[in-house]
C-alpha cells in the first residue's frame, strides 16, 4: 500500500516538475523535425517574455504598495475592475499605467539626436531580454544551456551601459549628459566588484555554465543545510559584495544616482516620455529580475529546495520563490536608506568591496585547499575563514568611516 | 553558413568604414562598437563561443566606456564632437597606402594555396581553456597580470591631475 | 570562383585591416587614430579564429588561447592610449596629432 503510494506520489512530481517542457512538446508535436527546434525556441522566448513582462506589470504595484505601507500610507488602491465596484487592492494599477503610458504624446527634442534617442530605449530593453536566456528556472528549464553561461550573462548585461550612455547622450540636455557621464561611472565602478564577487563560485564549482553551478549546490549537510554557496564563509561574504554591487548595476535606490530627481531632474529620462519612457522603465525592472536571479542562481542554490521533503514542491517554484525574495528585499532597501552621494558612492566600491572581494577570492582559496578537513578541524576551517573575511572587513570599514561618524549635531538634539 | 559569414563581414566592414568616414565623434565610437560585435558574432560564427564572449565583454562593455569618457572629457565646448576633416592630401595618400596594402594580402590570400582543412570543426570547451591557461600558458597568463596592473597604474597617473601644478596656474 | 571559406574568412580580415589602416592614417584625431589601430588589432584576432578553425592541424586551444591574450593587451593598451590623449588634451587643449610636437628636437 504504501509502496504504491509512494510510486503514484514520485510519478505526480515528476509530472509536475516536466510539465512546462511537457506543454510545449505537446504543442509543438505536430510539426516536422526540422520546425520543431524553432518552433520550441519561439515557445520558450515568448514564454520567458511574458512571464517577465507580467512580472514587471506585477512589480510595479507591488513596489509602490511596499513603499507605502513603510511610509504608513495605504498605496494604490483605487483601480480595479473597471464600471464595477470591484477594486481588489488596486490591482489594476499597472493596466491603467500601461495605458496612460501608451496614450501619451512621445515627445522627441528638436536638438536631440533622432536615430539614438530612438535607439536608447530599444537597445536597452534588447539587451536586458538577452541575459534571462542563460539563467535556470527550473530542473532542465534554461532557455539556452551554454557552456560559458556566466560569462555570457555579464558580456550582455555590460552592453545595456551603452544604452544609458545613447540616452543621456541623445537628449541633448546638460542634466541627461551629466547623469549618463555619472551612470557610467557608478556602472564601471560596480562592475568590477560584481565580477570579482562571482570569482570564488565559478572557482570552486568548476564551471562558467549556469546549470552546472546549481547542480553543484545540490544535497544537504546532517540533512538540512542545504550546500548553497550562500553556507560557507565566502559564499556569504559574496552574496554581500553581489547583493550590493547588484543594487548598484541596477540604479536601485540607494545608489540611484543617474536619475537623482531632486539634483538631475530625472537624469538620462528627462527628455523621455510615453511609451518610450515605459521602455526605459521596463528595461530596468528586467535587469533587476535578471540580476537576482542571477543572485539565486550563483549563491542561493538555483531551483533546488531548502529542505529535502520540500523536494515535492516543483523546482521553478523554488527558483520564483526565492527570485520574488530578492527583489522584496531591493524594495524594502529603497524604502529604507537615503541616497548616497556620488563621491561616497565611488568610494564604497573601490575602497571597500574591491578590496573585500579580492581578500574573499582568497578565502575560497583557502576553503578549497582545506576541502579534506573533517571532524573537529573543521570548525577551525570555518573559524579561520570567518576571521580572514570579518577582519579585514572591520578593519577597512573602521578606516573608512573615520572622521565621518559619530556624527554630532550642533543646533539639535 | 557561408552566407551567414558573408553577412557579417559585410556588416562588420560597412560600420567599420563608416565609423572611419563620420565627422562626428560619438557616432563614430558607437559605430565602432557595433562593428566589434559584429566580430563577436564572427566568432560566434566560428564556434570559440568564450572568445566572443570576452569579446563583447571587454570590448563593448570596458573599452567602449573609456572611449566615451575620452570623447567628452577632451571636447572643448558642447557641441563639439565634430572634428575637422583630415587634409585632403592626407586622406589620398592613406587611401593609397591602404589600398596597396589591401591589394597585397588580398593578392596572397587568393594566390596561396592552402591546405586542405580538416573536415572536423576543432570544439574547444571553457574547462580546456582553463586547463591551459593554468597548465601550458601559465607564465604568460601571469604576464598578463603584470601587465594589466602596470597598464592600470600608468592610465592612472597619466590621468591624474596634479593639484600644485593645478594651483600654479 | 569559388572561395574556400578560410579565404573569404581572411579576405574579411584583411579587408578589415585596412580599413583600420586607413583611419588610423587619414584622422588627425587621436581618439580616432586609437581606435583604428583597435580595428587592425581586431582584424589580426579574426585570422588567429580563422586558422584555428580551418587550419590543417590545429591544437584544440592555441587559436583561442591567443586571442584571449591578445584581447586582454588590447584592453591594456586602449587604456593606456586613452590616458595619454587625455594627457595630450590637458597640455595642448585640443587632440589633434599634428600639434603634438612639443618631443619634436
């Protein structure tokens, strides 16, 4: 009986765990061999397109319902169901949003460069689209499995700097010149850290492709931790200086200085609007998606589940569940701090994570050449590379905020 | 496939050769951009998938910025991204020079005989990359590294202004 | 006539090549010059890639290995170079290569 149970139990899972890539076998069946390949590669990138697309719909009321309730208001909460009473939280926000945004007069500047104001945008979308295709949803659910996957994630998500630079560029507006020239070099400036942060886990996985990082991650230790990079003293080290340095690729708040309002008017957007501003936005939400699940992917184990008999839950839910974390915890991060200024912000990432993210790829060298130790002397393993990332991590940070904090204030309280 | 070939070098050569012929700066570096993807795709074309990778990162990704930051960091006023035409001797004796050069190796490309290629198409993997990177290239990867850190701290102090002299002035 | 496809691989390149040579010798610009010299330095990784994959007995990874080395001084030398145009800038306050003769003896 239960032996039975436990077989029906197995096939269920694995039905739902294969049925994406069941659904587009079926769909795409009928057709000649030679059809098939590309009629399935059509499948996944609309797939992809729209799952993202719905998500960056969803996002941005959940952004802004986020950042209302930790400003204690209420949020948007008018729009549902349109000629009903219905409104279901505000639901509809993002529909009526996306109608507004395409109803909207494009306006182009007279001076503006015509052919790269246009371009901006569509570049810039172009090239977020590009970099979900390495990234693994699920359990054999990668868009395009290559062998360089890491690499080819970063070579996509650089090109989309070009776009930033195209717009701010094109407006042929001092604010849009100033806050590319500024874009730039924030985006240079955290590149860096962001690359020498995924160092340690293409090192010690043994490879640049995506699907074999999360493999790697796979089993759990006494049961129940789970071996996510995320677990050992570097991974936790590196998800840091990536979670940071993604926040900043990002132009998320607070390293949202391209598009400081209070300073830049709206930075390389200002001379935007309409659906090509929808554009710009979208694009963004993309490359935040993408970066995080980039984030899960590389540290927090991919698609596979936090405890063993969690296992029954199909792996794309895992991977959507622990993506939509991420980026809760970008929202409630831009809720939370101020802005940082431009020269403070250079100096977090060249004086403070490049150093760290050096001395981490050291601790991973460490961790891999103490890979035998057992037993007892593996607590002085984790000990010694905890003391080896914590100290200097104090050490720099003390340096670095001498002579700014405490801060005192003269004519309050 | 010879066609996709075709294709590209066609796209590659007509950016290239436009983004020689612009008078405006920025669109000459953001031409030269799409003509190095264009060879990233040749790459591509050619199976080194990590070479065009690298490619597109470095060269679309880092050199394209320093060459961005170059054009507006030595304009001198606004507008200025239009720079004046090479004398027009200049440009006919380059023509020339060029074109003899061109019509050299095409001479030799088209002349030699090459051998016959093998019919296999050589695949290599990241991990064998990797493996003689550390094993047979080693010394020169270390080379390498000597040399991006010299390069790094020389455009550094090129770069730097200094401040006394600044304040002389 | 029918072209073996390393020779329309190579005619790219050297095609490519003097489209860079051209530039680098017509522009009074230094950015510009810099930037064909990048594109002659680009042609010559296109025949590392073409020899290494219609050569006729090449080692799985010489080619590549080569032009990920050469990429790597390409990048030394682009930042390098950049520097010195603005080196250049800073003295001469324009960038044109015929006003730099200040090393003329």
């Amino acid at each position: 009986m239960s032996a039975a149970w436990t077989n029906i139990a197995t096939s269920a899972h694995s039905l739902l765990e294969r049925l994406p890539l069941l659904a587009r076998d079926f769909t795409t069946d009928w057709l000649p061999e030679s059809a098939r390949w590309l009629a399935n590669s059509l499948i996944t990138i609309a797939t992809v397109v729209v799952a993202f697309a719905s998500l960056f719909a969803l996002l941005t009321i959940v952004e802004r319902k986020v950042l209302a309730r930790v400003q204690n208001r209420p949020g948007p909460n008018r729009v549902g169901i349109p000629f009903t009473k219905i409104k279901l939280f505000g639901l509809g926000q993002p529909l009526a949003d996306g109608i507004k945004m395409l109803t909207k007069e494009d306006i182009v500047p007279r001076a503006a460069d015509q052919v790269l104001h246009f371009l901006a945008p569509v570049a810039l979308l172009a090239f977020s689209i590009l970099t979900f295709a390495v990234i693994p949803f699920g359990r054999q659910l990668v868009p395009l499995e290559l062998d360089a996957g890491v690499l080819y994630f970063f070579a996509a998500g650089a090109a989309t700097e070009l776009a930033v630079f195209m717009a701010g560029w094109a407006s042929h507006n001092k604010y849009s010149l100033l806050a590319a020239m500024r874009a730039l070099a924030q985006l240079i400036s955290y590149e860096l850290p962001l690359l020498l942060s995924i160092v340690p886990v293409v090192m010690l996985a043994g490879s640049l492709s995506t699907v074999g990082i999360v493999e790697k991650q796979a089993g759990w230790t006494w049961g129940f931790v789970p071996h996510w990079h995320v677990f050992t003293p570097w991974g936790a080290a590196g998800f840091a200086i990536f979670f940071v340095a993604a926040l900043a690729e990002s132009n998320r708040s607070p390293f949202d200085r391209p598009e400081a309002e209070s300073e830049l008017i709206a930075g390389h957007l200002t001379e935007y609007s309409g659906f090509k501003y929808a554009l710009f936005f979208m694009a963004e939400y993309f490359g935040m998606c993408a970066l995080c699940g980039m984030g899960v992917t590389l540290f927090l184990g991919g698609w596979q589940a936090p405890l063993p008999f969690l296992e029954i839950i199909p792996s794309y839910f895992w991977f959507a569940a622990k993506l939509l974390t991420l980026l809760f915890v970008f929202m409630w991060i831009r809720a939370t701090l101020p802005r940082l200024r431009i020269d403070q912000l250079t100096r977090l990432a060249w004086k403070f994570l490049v150093p760290l993210a050096l001395i981490n790829l050291g601790v991973a060298v460490f961790w891999a050449l103490t890979a035998d130790w057992t037993g007892a002397i593996r607590a002085i393993r984790w000990i010694v590379a905890g003391a080896l990332i914590v100290g200097p991590f104090v050490l720099i940070g003390r340096k670095l905020s001498s002579g700014i904090a405490p801060r005192t204030y003269r004519y309050a309280t | 496939m010879t066609a996709v070939l075709i294709l590209i070098a066609v796209a590659t050569l007509c950016t290239a050769a436009v983004a020689m012929a612009l008078r405006n700066l920025i669109h000459s570096a953001l031409l030269l951009i799409a003509s190095w993807t264009g060879i990233a795709a040749f790459y591509l074309w050619a199976g080194a998938e990590f070479v065009a990778f690298a490619q597109v990162l470095i060269y679309v990704g880092a050199i394209s910025m320093v060459v961005l930051f170059a054009v507006l960091l030595t304009r001198q006023s606004r507008a200025d991204v239009a720079i004046a035409p090479g004398s027009l001797g200049r440009v006919v004796l380059a023509l020339i020079a060029g074109g003899a050069v061109l019509g050299v190796l095409v001479g030799a490309v088209l002349s030699t005989k090459f051998a016959n290629s093998s019919a296999t198409t050589p695949t290599v993997t990241v991990k064998q990359i990797g493996q003689s990177l550390g094993g047979a290239h080693a010394a020169a990867l270390l080379v390498i590294g000597v040399l991006l850190t010299v390069a790094l701290l020389g455009a550094v102090v090129l770069a730097t202004t200094d401040r006394a002299e600044k304040e002389d002035a | 006539m029918n072209l073996a496809p390393l020779q329309l691989c190579l005619l790219f390149s050297s095609a490519l090549f003097c489209i860079g040579l051209i530039g680098a010798l017509s522009r009074s610009n230094t950015i510009l010059v810099l930037l064909g010299i990048e594109l002659m330095l680009n042609a010559a990784n296109l025949n590392f890639i073409a020899f290494w994959r219609y050569g006729a007995n090449s080692e799985p990874a010489t080619g590549v290995m080569f032009v990920i080395f050469a990429i790597a001084v390409a990048a030394a030398e682009a930042a390098v170079g950049l520097a010195l145009v603005i080196t250049i800038y800073r003295h001469q306050k324009n960038i044109r290569l015929q006003d730099a003769t200040r090393l003329k003896g």
